[in-house]
C-alpha cells in the first residue's frame, strides 16, 4: 500500500512539474514577446512572429485561456511593473532579449554592455 500511494504522488509530481514547465516555457515566450516589440527592429519582429508561432502552440496544448491571461499579467509585471524604475525595467527587457530562448526566436545580435548603457542615456 506504501508503495502504490509513493507511485501515484511520484506520478502526480511528474505530471505537475509538467504543467509547471509548460506554464513556464509560455511565461518566457510572453516576457520575449514584449522585449521584441520594446526593443526589435523590424527584422527583429518579422523573425519573432514566424518563430513564435511554432513554438507557441507547441507550449499551448494544456493551458487553458485563463491559465494564459495569469501568465501574461505575471511576463507584464516582471518586465513592465509600475513598482520599477524605467532603468531596471529596460534592464530587465534586455536580459529578456539576451536570453537564450529570446534569441532562438528573434535571431538577432544580443545587446552588449555598452549598448545598454547607451540606451540607458549613459
């Protein structure tokens, strides 16, 4: 008996930390999505928009619209909160965009220090 209630919360663990990786996976795609129309050229966009499409509804199969409206208010608040500097939200847009996952989708060059530094006006 032990060991069938150890299997079924073995499983159920699996399954959730399934979920919880989708749920992830979509919540950077989101957060990638605002970096590329903060930050994109239009080349940027063009190549974000095709990408996305595949990986998105990939990542899509089990998360209800619900689900996706909380993802997207959680990718707005990380990146867009009102509760951050305009500096720490352009900070945060760029390791966004420099993120490996972001680059695969918007195929372009990562902003390197000195061009943040130049967008932050310094």
């Amino acid at each position: 008996m032990k060991y069938l209630i150890a299997m079924i919360w073995g499983i159920g663990t699996l399954l959730l930390a399934g979920c919880d990786n989708q749920s992830r996976h979509v919540e950077q795609l989101l957060r990638c999505n605002l970096a590329v129309e903060a930050l994109g050229s239009p080349q940027a966009k063009k190549n974000f928009a095709r990408n996305e499409v595949t990986v998105f509804t990939s990542q899509m199969q089990d998360i209800t619209p619900d689900e996706l409206l909380v993802l997207d208010s959680l990718a707005r608040e990380e990146l867009k909160s009102p509760s951050l500097t305009a500096r720490n939200q352009l900070v945060r847009m760029v390791a966004t965009w420099n993120s490996q996952a972001c680059m695969d989708l918007h195929q372009q060059a990562a902003i390197s220090g000195s061009q943040l530094q130049h967008l932050l006006g310094g």
